[in-house]
C-alpha cells in the first residue's frame, strides 16, 4: 500500500526516495534486498537488528503540524447581535497562575441552536467526556495579539515544569534551558515544546472579567474548580492560533536543523 510517498509494511513506514540512515552516513549506495521480499536494503538485511538502523526517514520529513498550515485563514462564522461591533470585552488569559498573560477583546455572539459546538465546552477526566454550555462569545480580530512573544514569555516556567518532572526527557530539556543561549536552533525547540504544552494546559482566566462564566462546583464535572473559557470562539480561536504557530515554527526549525546537518556533511567530505 502507498500512501503520500510512504511505502508502509508490517515492519515500518519507509520512504521510499532516500538512502537509509547507515548508507547514507557511510556514503554506499543504498540498494534493495536480492532477495525482493525483505523491507530493508542489502547491507542492512544482513545485520541482526535491520530494523533499527535500516530507517530511511529524516526528521526534516516528519512535519507533525503541516495539516494545520491554513489554519490562519479558517473562519467560523457567528451571528452578530446589535452591539457587537461596538462593544468588545477585554479581557486576560493565561495558561499558569502567576505566569505570563495575553490581553484580548471579545465579541458577544448571538447562539444559533444548529451550531452547539460554538458555546459548549468539551473537557474529559476518569469518568469520561463532560460538556458544559457556557456563554456566547468571540474573539475579535485584532492584529495587536502576538502568540510567539506570549509563547516565548512561558518558556522559563513551562520547561522549568517539564525539566523538574522526573521524566526520561527532564535532564534534556534542562540542558536545552543551559544552552539556549548559544543556539537559535536549540531556542526555538523549547519555543515549539512551551507551545505544545500550552496547547495541552489550556486557556484560563486571570482578570476579574470572566464574560460571565461562573466557577464550577460540581465535584463530578471534569471542569470542577476551573472559570471556563468561552468555547468556541474564544479559546478555540486561540487554539487555532497555537496550532497555526506551531506549524510555523516546526518548518523554521526544521529548516534550520536541515541546514545544519547539510553544513556538517560538507565539512565531513573534505
């Protein structure tokens, strides 16, 4: 079966236009198997571990957020009541108490029964999926809203969470905190983390104005304890943002770690 380019078998996903990993580092010529049957090349198969080292893939071509390269231009349309134009909310999110804000203005919307998902929020906890009903309103277009100054602002306490974590990637991303200064590359790595953890934590409130959302009580719901961001036009618009920018900053990245490696092959041939 061929999917985009990807010749996928029981082993693996291989592409099928690059040498793997090995012939390419050691300069061969990366040929199939005599045999015809075997998903690795001839100096591979021969190894007791083909699997392992016969990976064709470069990690330029793993482009995780590419599906949401339009997501900038995805619009959702809402019906406008009479002081909509003229009378936006402001308010203040966050996604850590005490940490870095985003100031933003909304718009009330007027809810249209055939479009639920526009004013319902969807969260889920160990009992399952829980959807509360919350307020109508949008965020208005504003070019004064900057998510990577906003995503760059969270670094510090996003990875200072993720490298204290006691996870197997904690003593990397502390050595990416130490070293950020001396590399671009390194920098916008923890810029892309910060941002997927962000997307993972949510928006919060942090002023006084909640567009009229209320604290949750019910010690069942998955929203116990939070102010709910409006959905979707508030927090999901902001949700598109982030996914948007990390399109944007995986391709700058990668591009970057491309030239890096393409620099150190030159200089390896001579």
């Amino acid at each position: 079966m061929r999917t985009n380019n990807y010749h996928l078998t029981s082993q693996g996903s291989r592409l099928e236009t690059k040498a793997c990993i090995t012939c390419w580092l050691e300069k061969k010529a990366c040929k199939p198997s005599s045999s015809g049957s075997s998903p690795y090349c001839s100096r591979c198969a021969e190894l007791p571990d083909p699997r392992s080292i016969c990976i064709n893939f470069r990690v330029i071509d793993l482009r995780q957020f590419q599906k949401y390269a339009t997501y900038e231009t995805m619009l959702t349309v809402v019906k406008s009541t009479p002081t909509m134009r003229s009378n936006p909310t402001g308010i203040t999110l966050c996604h850590y108490q005490n940490g870095p804000v985003l100031n933003v203005k909304c718009l009330q919307f007027e809810k249209d029964p055939d479009k639920h998902y526009q004013y319902h929020a969807l969260r889920k906890n160990w009992t399952g999926w829980h959807m509360l009903e919350t307020t109508a309103y949008c965020l208005q277009k504003s070019p004064d809203i900057e998510i990577r100054s906003y995503v760059q602002e969270c670094v510090e306490v996003a990875m200072g969470q993720a490298s204290s974590d006691g996870t197997p990637a904690s003593l990397f991303i502390q050595l990416g905190l130490d070293q950020q200064g001396n590399h671009p590359l390194i920098k916008h790595c923890l810029e892309l983390l910060t941002a997927l953890r962000l997307l993972r934590v949510g928006w919060q409130f942090s002023g006084e104005e909640t567009l009229g959302m209320s604290r949750v009580h019910d010690e069942q719901s998955a929203f116990f304890g939070t102010i709910p961001v409006p959905r979707s036009q508030t927090a999901g618009s902001l949700q598109r943002w982030g996914l948007f920018f990390c399109f944007m900053l995986e391709n700058s990245t990668l591009d970057a770690f491309s030239i890096g490696i393409a620099i150190q092959m030159k200089y390896k041939r001579r």
